[in-house]
C-alpha cells in the first residue's frame, strides 16, 4: 500500500489524518507486542520451558517480574515467546479466509445468476451453523493442534468474507472502467484478476484488520478449550486454561498475565482495525 503525497505534509488542526491518542496508544501497544515477539529470544530471561519446581507460584520479583507458572516456569518468558503464536496464527488464518472469501465472493458479483445463488446459499448456510462447533467437529475428524484450528477456523471465516467482499464488488462492478474494459474486447476473468480485485484490496484489508482481533480470540478459546495449541506451547489461550488450577491455590498470576495479553491486544486491534479500516475505505 503506497503511502499519498498529502500524508508527508504537516497535518492541519481539525485534519482527518490526525490519529486520536486512541488509535496511536493502541498502535504503539501493539508495536511494543511485535517488537516482543521478534526479539523474545534476546529479551527473555529464561527459556519458555524450563521447569524449576522450587520456583512454582512464585510471585512478581527480581528474579521473575511477572512470577512463574505452578511449574517454575518464568511467567514473562512464556508471554514473550507466545506472542509469536498468538500473533502469527491469526494472521494465517484470515489468509486463508481471504483467499477463498474474495474469490467466492468475486466470482458471485462478477457472475450473478446460479453462481450468486449458490455462493448466497451456501454461505447462509455456514451462517447458520456456530463457527466454533464446526471448527470443533472439523478437530475432531482431524485431530486437536494449531495447524488444524486454523485451517478450521479460516474455513469459518471464509463466509464472512466472501459476503462482504460480495457487497463491495457489486458497486465495483458497476463503475465505468468495468465496461470501457469489456469494449476493448477484455474477458471477465482478466478483468476481476488485473484491475477490480486490486481496486476491492483497500477495503478488504481494511474488513480483515478488523476481523484481526476477533481471530486471535477464537484461536485463544480454542486453545483454552484444549482443541487449539498442545502443551509445551506457550501460546496465550493455553496458557490462560494451565494458569487455571492455581486459581484455586491463591496465585492469580498465571492465568491474569496471558489473559491481559489477550485483553490488551485484542482491544488494541479493534481499535486501529475501526481507524484503518475508516481511513482505507475513505481513500477508495
């Protein structure tokens, strides 16, 4: 995404390229978590699975700023390292989403007649059915871990992409250039490749930066369920289920870090998906 001449000139009081200290807490929030994740190997103080028995609950001190896990396990190591996963996963699974969402829905606006008919059908009928129960029987057949979940979880999402990408690529669709293409004798297909899918890529990414926040949820619930991330991972949700025991000992810690994590991060996404996605659609 190329960046507008005006965006370089000083901002004006009153303009709409000034952040509100919302978005540019939130975004520097969420750098500070990316800026974790790649480097949590040089910053962590201790490995995400070293075991120390003796150090099990231990509260927030010198040694361990965020205390450990019923294991021994350095609390801050663990959060670190599982950034990567909580941040990576979503990420992977929303590109799956939009691979077959925006093709699904392309190829529905762009056709009409039965092939609308049929992807309409088909995606109301996913509506129909809980995301998570059928990401929950897709593990099932498949088996529980990461890779499944987000491949599950990108089949469930597909609909909500492709409908919204449905809606965009019908007013696309009817613009100028559309049929000044066509009278130069251009197929459908090269059309919806080389010039309306790039002009939907402002508004999609927009839609997917804010669907961000609600992925990385899903993933952590499955993962808190058991269905997601197995241990020894580190990753945010199963973290949060491990944490869960202690609770009962008095140590709160375990379980409220990576829960945090997940608060903060999702928040903060929501927030600079809703900015992101105003200021993209607005430059269309």
């Amino acid at each position: 995404m190329s960046v507008s001449a005006p965006a370089l000139a000083p901002s004006r009081p009153g303009s709409s390229s000034r952040r509100p200290p919302s978005v540019m807490i939130a975004g520097a929030l969420l750098a500070l978590v990316v800026l974790a994740a790649v480097l949590a190997p040089l910053i962590a103080p201790y490995a995400p699975d070293d075991i120390d028995l003796s150090a099990s609950l231990v509260g927030t001190g010198g040694e361990h700023l965020l205390g450990t896990d019923s294991s021994g396990q350095d609390l801050l190591s663990r959060v670190l390292y599982g950034a990567r996963t909580s941040l990576i996963a979503p990420v992977l699974l929303l590109a799956i989403a939009a691979l077959l969402g925006v093709a699904l829905g392309t190829l529905a606006a762009w056709r009409g007649g039965w092939a609308d008919t049929v992807v309409s059908r088909l995606t109301d009928v996913m509506y129909a059915f809980p995301g998570l129960l059928f990401t929950v029987l897709i593990i099932a057949v498949f088996g529980a871990g990461m890779t499944t979940s987000v491949l599950a979880l990108g089949l469930a999402y597909t609909p909500t992409v492709a409908k919204y990408t449905r809606s965009v690529a019908l007013a696309e669709r009817r613009k100028p250039y559309v049929d000044a293409y066509r009278v130069q004798g251009m197929g459908g297909v090269r059309i919806c490749a080389r010039h309306l899918v790039p002009n939907l890529g402002r508004s999609v990414l927009g839609y997917l930066v804010v669907l961000f926040g609600e992925a990385l949820m899903s993933l952590a619930t499955l993962s808190y369920l058991g269905f997601g991330a197995q241990p020894p991972s580190s990753d945010w949700g199963l973290m949060v289920q491990e944490g869960q025991a202690a609770v009962v000992q008095g140590a709160l810690l375990p379980a409220m870090v990576p829960g945090v994590a997940i608060a903060l991060v999702v928040v903060s996404f929501n927030v600079v998906g809703v900015w992101a996605a105003d200021r993209l659609d607005s430059g269309r």
